[in-house]
C-alpha cells in the first residue's frame, strides 16, 4: 500500500514515457498520490520529467509539482511555457500554493503566467498573495476558505457551504462573519451536522477562535497553531476582516524546515542542502564554516606562536592543546544549543538573564569539578608531573566555565538584537572558544612555570 | 488574545488560590486555555500548583496536565489520591492520553488508578492502550472514533454519527467498516453533508485510504502523515481491523520531540533537557558527552606525547595542532549531520553508499583543496617555512577527505544495524576525528622532517 520508489520502476516508466504510451504510462502510476510523483520527477532528468509530466492529468501533475524540492521545481518550470503553467498548473492549485510557485519565478515570467490565468478571481486572489512577505502568516495562507454570516439560520448555511465548498478541497471548519466581513467565530461541520435547521448560526457558534494577524511571522503561526494544537488557523487584517485561513500541512512544513536549519547551523551547514544535491552545491553550503573554522586555526596558532619558548622548555604543555581545545568548544556547543532550542521552542521559561547565567556557571563548575579532577588523577599517577597536572586540571575548569557561560550569553543577545541565535552554534562558538581557551590554559602555564 | 504569562500574573494568581476563593481564581484565568494553565502549573511550586489545580473545572484541569512536561507532570501526580487521579482526570481524557499518564505512574499506582475508573469501557480501552510500546503506532493512537457500516446509507449514518461523535473531541473522517470491523475506506464530513439522505454509503465512499498498521514505529507514522499531509490517520491489525485512529497534534508533537533529540545529540546533550531544568538535571545531561571528550583528549595528548622529541625539536609543529583538531571535527560533524538530515526526513534518495562515499570524497577534496591553499599561502609567506607549510597543508587534505568520509560512513552504518545514527554526530565524531587528525598530522611531519 506505501509506494516504494525504485531504480527498476523508473527505468521501466521511461520507457514507457519514451513510447509516448499514454495509457500504460497512467496505468503504470495508477493509485500513486502525488507526493509519490514528486519523488518519481526527481529522480528522472529534465528531459524525462517534462515527457512524463505531459502524460499526466492537470490537477495530479500540479499537486506533484508543490511537492517537489524548490530548485528542482525551478528547474522544470525553466522548460515550460508561461500559457502551460498559468493553464495546466495554476487553474488545479489552490491560491496559496499556486502564489508560492509563481513568486519562485522571474519577474517577467511572473507577469505572463498571470496574464493568462483564466479565471480572474483566481488571478487576483494569486495577486494578493504576492504582495505578503513568504515567512509571514500572509504568506502561508490560502484565500480558499468556507464562511457564514452569523445571521443566517443553519439550513441556509448548510447550502451555502455546499456552493462554497466545491472551491475548498479541504474543509475542517466554518468561519462566522458579520456583514462587513469582520470575523466573529466558528462553526465545527460537526456542530453543523448535528444542529437542527432552523437554529440560527449566532446561537450554535462558538465565538473563542484562535487566530492570528496578516503580517505575524511564520515563527508565531507555527507556534501557537502547535500550543493550541490546531489544524488550520484563520488570519485576519488590522480591522478583523476574515482574509485566509492557514493549514497545518504547510505549517508542519515550515516547522520542518526551521528545524532543519537550526540543525544545520549548528553542524556548520550554512545553506538547505541535502544529501541528494551535487558536490559542488554541498560544497558552497559547508565552506563557509570551514573558513571560520580555519582563520581560527590561525588565530589559535598565532596564541601558541606567543609561548613558543615555553613550549620548547616544557614540551608536554603541547600534549593537552587538544584537549583544552575540544572541552572549550563542546561545552560552548552545548550551552548555546540549549538557548537556542529553548528560543525556537519558546520553553525558555521566565527566568531572568542573570538567573539563566547564574545557573550555567553553577553547571559549568560542577562538570569542571568532575572532569578537573579526572585528568588531575591521570595526570598526576600517569605522568606524575604535579605542575602539569595543576595547570591543566585549573586551564580545564576555567576554560569550561567560560565555555558555558559565553555560550549561553551570545545566542540570547543576539536574539535581543533580532538576529537568530542559531548563528551562535556549531563552527563560530567552537571556534572563539577554542581560541580563548588555548589562550587561558597557555597563559595559566605560564604563570606556574614563571613561579 | 494571545495569552502571556508574566511573574505578575502569577503572584496575583497564588494570592488568590490561597485564600481559597474559587470564584477569583477563576475569574483570574477566564478564557484561558489547557495550555497556558500548563504553563502557570509549570511555574508554580507543587504546592500552589496542587491548590490552584483543585479549584479548576476537572476537564480543563485534565487537559492541561497533558499539557505539561513530563518530569513536572509525574512530581504532580505523586501529590494526588489515585481515587482523585482515576476520578478527576482519566475519566475526562481520551483514551490515549489518559493511556499515556497512566503509563507514566507506578505500577502499583496503575492498577489502583485502574480499579477506580468507573466507565468500564473507558478503563478496558485504556488497559488494551497501555499494551503497546510508547513509540509505535499503538502507543499514539486513540481508541475515539467515528465508524459506520459500508452497507448503512446517509440518513442512518448521520444518526449513528450524532451517538457517536458525543465521545469524539475532534471529528475530521468517517471511517468505513464492514461487518467484521475490517477497515474499507473513509468518508468526509463534507461529502456526508453534501450527500442526500437516501445515497448508501458504498456509493459514495472513498475506498483510498492512508493508513498504518498498529505496529509500525512512531517514525514511520510521522513520515506518512508528512508525506501525505493528513490530520488523521487510522491504525489497523494484522487483518486489518480497524483498532483506532492517530491526530496531526500528536504527531507534531512526536516530531518536534524527535528533531530536538536529533539536534541534542549533535550538540552533545545526552537527555532530553530544556533551559529551565534544574543545573543538576543539566549536568547530567552534558556530562557523558564531556566525559567522551575527555578521553579522547587523553588519546590525544597521548598520540602527541609519541612524537614529543619531534616538538622539541621543531615547536613550531605545535602551532597547528588546534587547527587540524578543529578542522577535522567540523569536517566530520557537518557530513554525519548531512546523512542524519537525510535519514530523518527519508530523503537520501536512492544513489547507493558508494556513490554517496564517492560525492564526499569530492566535497572534501574541493574542500581539501580551498583551505589547503589558503593554510600553504599563509604559512609560506607569514612564516616563510616551506617544509611547515607542507606539512600543515598535506595533513589539512587529508584529515579533511578521511573526517568527510567516515563522517558519511558511521552514521549510514549505524542505521544498516538499526542504531540511532544520530549517536554519530556531535561529540563522538569529532572525538575520533581530532585523535586521528593528529596522528596524521604528526606521523605526515615525522615523515618530512624525516627525509
């Protein structure tokens, strides 16, 4: 029943396709949803995607084609013509999805497509989403939705729906509106369902609604549909007019791609790749933290290039660089992986940014007593060398320290200043700790040394 | 609208629980819902928590213990009667949520809670739940549906609707048994509602449905309402029965706990911990990672000290010993975190793990060959050091290609033998690829100075 793409089922469809054996083509996809087309598009080349992609009724081709990956999409609507995708794509899509894919073309393509969408209510609804931000709740939302005045009694809404609803693939609830179109609640299809006739809307309706403004940001969409657990969420302009509503599909998609950014940041990723893109596009997303990465290395070798006397005289201050290195940057990677998370999630409780640091230090002291005091015992009965030992086991106590509270301290000034915090992890917090740390275990070597 | 729970809020709240004046209290938190009483529980001490929590109405108090963290939930539930827990909560949640408490408590405390569930069909269902492990199918599903007979037509499935659908909170599909409760397909409210009254429900049904088997693990159940973009999914038997029916909400839910785990182990947290926990909870969560750390900087130290003759004599080897360490465990860190992504979101494609080994030998070479220049450049002519600069770059290429490569390679492993791949990111590759970024770097040295 769950459709298993293989390498066999392509190469055999594209023979078919090659055929221009519309039929078998068809019957070879037959009970496929069009997430699984997508999948098939991907895998196929330019050439052949667009073969099969003609083989295919209207509406499954343009549901594939919201499914695919943004670049492969970009690349395949590069070979089609702006009559095929206004007729053949932007007619079977809903207003928000068709919005996304025509905001994703060149201005000058943008403006033929419209040009030839038929239907003019479509068009303009298209046209009013073009204008909101893509990360806003505008944005995110559809213009189809199912209303009632609240006025009306629940046979005349009843009917209503049943015109309304031929537009709105998917209906999960009613929303109430007064004649001026401000939203005043909602209607469950249940409620509806199971309301005699003749009750008025305003006696049956529930006026509690959660919703959300035009230009609140996906962020805020995303979270209160996910406090609420809601499954769509209507959005209204500054005066409370009913302008879309928002599904959770879309909004479990944007969680989705937050997510994977912030992991992606904080593994050194700095673009949306995947495993799939070429080696040249993985290439450009993780150079840059590499290069970060590299100019601290520099930097690092500048701090031992500072004591490079010491390190003649005592060569086994060399041996622990490593060590305090590594501690330094895991324990910052830590730190700020707990801030940013608690940012994203909103879970970073009420807390004051003094208590937060308070409680790092404490953290960080109780993990620099146990991990001192482990390399102070293997320094001092392996290497029997007490001054060793106690420059080593102090550098790594205030080194982790240092660590914990740095790290939780940028990620939270950098969202007080709206930037996001995420940049605060992986390669750039390691680096400057590693950096530092080298710095303050050298230095302490000095001064034990120096006494 | 939007709730925002401030310190305020809170004391004028715990003035008002205290002089136990039922009617301020509730006046306090009008209009509020599960979650945000959640959210004024979780800032409470137990005390007040337990006092405000009795003055609440037993629905919204249930809902917003499900609402809470789970550490905060199960210090809760200890405070209350299992008469009081049978009583007031479970018998106002739905079968998988109360499931999901139950499970939690003791197991003496189960089955006192149990005996005193007064619905025995309620208590039978929650019992069948409590069956099946926490991450499958099973263990997310909800008993609560809406079904009706292939063979019934409209005007008779409104009616049973109506009795059923008392019992279901959020009712967005009609399931469609036949007689021996085998699954057939599904049918929409709206379709329902559309349809006349006389129409039989085999006529106008939708035999296509997504479903999974009560077995399946959480993953697979996220990945398909994902994919497919569902709200609900029903689960069914081994010869397909339909057993219950699994919300968008608890997915989500699942999701996010998911991604968090993923994300906390690339970052080193062993624990699913959050900003607030207490420092001790927070130590013991990063400490193992650390600990890991820790010997790997011992290895380390010990792979320099093999070669401490060679420092002695050249120190300025030492200068660059951060730089590889670091360089190799960024490497490492951001392929492991590529094919984590990919393992996560099912989209690694279907090139086989040659050709993916074969794609990160390239990245790192490009890699390898950028920062490899750049390092030369430097070190020739800021240190003017041919052999050093040599050296430094040779061993920056290969720990670059090497870390790429078995940062590709551990996680793919992993996963072949059914263990979380994301164990291989974070500390643990960066461990094993610093020790032997240093091997390499040294012992290529060795061999330079050598001849």
């Amino acid at each position: 029943m769950q459709f298993e793409l293989t390498k066999e089922f392509i190469e055999n469809l594209n023979v078919l396709v090659d055929n221009k054996d519309a039929n078998k083509v068809l019957e070879h996809v037959e009970g496929l949803h069009a997430v699984d087309i997508a999948e098939i598009l991907d895998e196929q080349s330019t050439e052949e995607a667009k073969a099969f992609y003609f083989l295919l009724p209207d509406e499954l081709g343009a549901d594939a084609l919201i499914e695919l990956d943004e670049d492969v999409r970009e690349r395949f609507l590069k070979e089609i013509s702006s009559e095929d995708i206004a007729e053949k794509i932007i007619d079977n899509l809903d207003t928000d999805d068709a919005a996304d894919l025509i905001g994703e073309l060149s201005e000058e393509k943008q403006d033929e497509v419209i040009s030839h969408i038929e239907d003019i209510e479509h068009a303009s609804d298209i046209i009013d989403l073009l204008l909101y931000d893509e990360d806003t709740a505008g944005g995110l939302m559809a213009k189809e939705l199912v209303k009632v005045k609240i006025d009306w009694d629940v046979a005349t809404c009843i009917k209503e729906i049943k015109a309304q609803s031929e537009e709105v693939e998917k209906m999960y609830t009613v929303y109430v509106v007064d004649d001026n179109d401000i939203l005043q609640g909602r209607i469950s299809l249940k409620k509806l369902l199971l309301a005699s006739d003749n009750k008025k809307v305003k006696d049956v309706y529930n006026d509690e609604v959660v919703l959300v403004k035009v230009d609140a940001e996906g962020e805020e969409v995303a979270q209160r549909m996910d406090k609420y657990d809601l499954v769509v969420i209507p959005v209204i302009d500054e005066i409370g007019r009913l302008l879309g509503r928002i599904t959770i599909d879309d909004v479990v998609d944007f969680m989705r791609e937050e997510s994977d950014k912030d992991y992606q940041m904080a593994s050194g990723i700095s673009e949306n790749v995947e495993s799939s893109d070429s080696a040249w596009v993985l290439t450009r997303a993780r150079l840059p933290w590499l290069l970060i990465g590299l100019f601290g290395g520099i930097l690092g070798a500048q701090v031992i290039e500072a004591y490079e006397g010491q390190i003649k005289i005592h060569p086994e201050m060399a041996f622990f660089i490593p060590l305090i290195a590594a501690m330094a940057g895991n324990v910052g990677v830590q730190s700020s992986a707990i801030v940013v998370q608690g940012l994203a999630n909103n879970s970073l409780g009420l807390d004051g940014i003094g208590k937060k640091l308070f409680k790092e230090l404490l953290v960080g002291l109780i993990n620099g007593a146990v991990l001192g005091t482990l390399i102070f015992a293997y320094n001092y009965f392996f290497a029997g060398d007490l001054t060793l030992s106690i420059i080593v086991s102090t550098a790594l106590v205030s080194v982790i320290v240092f660590a914990a509270i740095f790290g939780t301290l940028v990620p939270l000034v950098l969202d007080k200043y709206k930037i996001d915090p995420a940049l605060a992890t992986g390669p750039f917090i390691t680096t400057v700790n590693d950096v530092f740390g080298l710095f303050l275990y050298l230095f302490i070597g000095y001064l034990m040394y120096a006494t």
